[in-house]
C-alpha cells in the first residue's frame, strides 16, 4: 500500500512538471488588460485615423481674390459697395476668411446670403465662415462715417490683402473737393484709388452751398446710361412668371426716362430709389411709361430703377418653347445680367436670343423680395441700346428617377 502511495504521487509531480511550464506559456499568451471604455474608443479612433488616407492637402484653406470697391462721397461719409471674391480650398473642414475691419464708425446695411456659408463679426472684422470649397463672390454695402482732419474729413477702411484690389470713387465736384494724394486715375464719374497697405485713405472736403447771385459756368453733364442692371424671372408649374428688373442709373440732376413693357406683360409695381411710385402704362401699342427720376442724394449723380412685372403664357406642356423678353428703355443700358428661375422637372436648352449664357451672374439687391425656387440659369448681355433684351430656351420634361404605373380597368 505504501509502494502504490509513493508511485501516485511519483506519477503527480510528474505531471506538474510537464504541465507547468505549458500553462504559464499559454497565460502569457493570453495575457489581458482592462481599460475603461473611453480609453478603448479612443485608442479605435487613433486606429481609424490611421486608416484614412491625408490625400494632397492644399497649400493655403482660402484666398481673397479681388476686392472691388465703389465709392459714393457724401458730406460726412463714404458711402461704399464692395464686391468680393473669396476663392476656399479646403473641403469639409470649417474655414474663416476675414474681409475687413469693422468699427464704431462703419455701419453695414446690405449682407447678401449665400449658400453654405455665412457672415460673421469676428476680432473687429466682418468673416466668411464655410466648410465646403469653391469660389463665393458677394456685395457687401456699408456707410463709414469720417472724423476730422485739420477741416478735411477723412477716413481710413482697411481690407484683408487680395490679390487685386481697387476703390472707384464717384462725387461731385460742385459739391466736394478730394484731397487725396495716392489717386491713381480719373475717370467719367470718379477717381480709381489703390489701397497702401491694404488700407484705403480717402481725405475731402464738402462745399457749403454759399448764396451768391455770381453766375457760374455749367459743369458739363455727364450721359445718361444704365451703368448695370440685374432681371430675374420666377416661374410656377402651372406658368405664372414674375419678372424683377434693377436698372443702376448714372446721371445728374433730374431726368426723364422711358421704358416700353412687352406685349403680355402686365407692370405690377414701380420703385425709384427703393420707395414705391404710381405710374400708369397707356393702352396703346407702344406701352411705354416715363419716369422722372433724381439721384438718391444730395450731390449723388446715381439712382435706381425696380420694374416689377407679371406674365401668365399658360402650363407648361411636355416639351416646348419658353420666349422670355425684357422690355426696352430709351437710355443705353452698358451691361446686363439675367437670371431664371425655372420648374425643376424641365431640361432647358438655349436657343437664340440677344442674351447669352454664363456660368454665374452677381447677386442683386432686389426691393421687391420673393422666393425663388427652381432651375437657375444665367444670361449675360452687353450694348444695349434700341432692342428688347430676350432669350429662346426649350424645354423638354425629364423622366430621370421618375416612375410611372400603368393600371387597367376591366369595370365590374
């Protein structure tokens, strides 16, 4: 009985022998820790990271482009329309692109929308803020109140470098006299001014108007043009259209101008310098109506004219031909942008008109707001002296993703 004792515990330390090393080979290989959970996402996300690929990174997120600034004096401030071009390289990463410095003294008055991207007032400057890349070309409008220098009033408007910036200043010369000493060029209605230091300084002097009965030689007038003007047309499925035109005006003193309405077309309202007149169009073939007009301030030689119009040719078939005309004035209109806004379910292709497709076309500042969904397209035209400006698009329903369902009745 002793001899089988001492062979079974023989034969156990044996085994322990055997097994030992075995077992603290395989516990090192399935060693283990625990981590709290935030640790492990963490230490996924270092892993996901890893995974994606960097891809070629632009050399810089977002450029300034080009800063053109129009410039209006008035007796104590400037007043200022600045068109931008902001060009983002980086996609789907947040991107700030300061503009220019804003003070007490600068009071903004117009800020566009834009799509995927918004304004923002950020260390004293107005920002462009956007995550998504492309180029965004806006106007800004705003008024920069002068301070005193030795009777001169002067003011300093400071923009973030661009590749190309320049200031037309437009005033008259019966009322204000510039001292600036970094004018570069003089032109019809202004001076052109390049900034230093992008920075614009711009340094005059307002005339009181003195009572005197001295007769004094007539300035020469400046003509009477359309500087720009911007049309837009909204249209429903069921063929309703209104039509929006903004004419930018250049002259001086008070002037008379006349527009002729396309047959169909109904003017709805009238806006000279942003406030609504009466008006009437005379039930004849011609349907012109005459506008006097003034310039939106004292000594200003600029004005604007809103033309608002209405137009029902009928629903829409499936396929057709769309004639969109503006209407003719009697004062040369230099450049032209026209907009459409037209029912997502039509393809549209440009047939003929005076007016030609572009890409993009500005944004305009339109009195009469609407909303305008649909189908964009841009037209572009300059010259325009004795014509209706007009385009010929057709159109054919598209079918992409729609599906129809074809049933029979048999009756009862």
């Amino acid at each position: 009985m002793k001899d089988r004792n001492n062979y079974f515990f023989f034969i156990l330390f044996v085994c322990i022998i055997i097994i030992y090393p075995l077992s603290a080979e395989e516990s090192i290989n399935q060693s283990s820790a625990t981590l709290p959970l935030e640790e492990i996402l963490k230490l996924y996300r270092e892993i996901d990271k890893l995974k994606v690929s960097p891809g070629i990174q632009p050399p810089v997120k977002a450029v300034i482009h080009r800063i053109d600034v129009k410039g209006q004096l008035l007796e104590q401030a400037v007043d200022m329309n600045a068109t931008i071009s902001v060009m983002v390289l980086a996609d789907k990463e947040w991107v700030t692109v300061p503009l220019f410095t804003v003070d007490s003294e600068t009071n903004i008055y117009s800020l566009p929308e834009i799509d995927n991207a918004f304004f923002v007032h950020l260390d004293k400057k107005l920002t462009l803020i956007t995550e998504s890349k492309g180029v965004y070309t806006f106007t800004i409008s705003f008024i920069k109140k002068a301070g005193i220098k030795e009777k001169n009033n002067t003011i300093n408007i400071s923009f973030e470098k661009a590749s190309q910036s320049l200031l037309n200043l437009r005033f008259d010369d019966n009322y204000f006299s510039l001292n600036n000493n970094n004018i570069q060029t003089v032109t019809s209605d202004g001076v052109l001014i390049y900034p230093k230091n992008n920075t614009y300084h711009i340094e005059w002097e307002y005339k009181k108007k003195k009572e005197t009965k001295v007769v004094k030689a007539a300035q020469p007038e400046i003509e009477s043009m359309i500087k720009e003007a911007h049309a837009s047309v909204i249209s429903t499925l069921e063929g309703k259209m209104i039509i929006r035109i903004l004419y930018s005006l250049l002259f001086t003193g008070e002037k008379t101008i006349s527009f002729f309405i396309p047959e169909t077309y109904t003017l709805e309202k009238v806006y000279i310098n942003k406030i609504q007149h009466s008006f009437s169009v005379p039930d004849t073939q011609n349907r012109m109506i005459k506008l006097k007009v003034n310039p939106g301030r004292s000594g200003d030689q600029s004005g604007e004219v809103e033309l608002i119009l209405s137009n029902s040719p009928g629903n829409y078939l499936l396929s057709g031909t769309l004639i969109l005309t503006l209407p003719k004035t009697t004062w040369p209109v230099h450049e032209m942008y026209f907009v459409t806004y037209l029912p997502d379910v039509f393809d549209y292709t440009c047939r003929g008109g005076s007016l030609t497709a572009i890409d993009s076309a500005p944004t305009a500042n339109y009195t009469y707001q609407v909303p305008t969904p649909g189908k964009i397209l841009n037209f572009h035209q300059y010259l325009i002296t004795s014509s209706f400006p007009s385009v010929t698009l057709d159109y054919t329903i598209n079918l992409d993703g729609n599906y129809f369902l074809y049933t029979q009745w048999y009756g009862p």
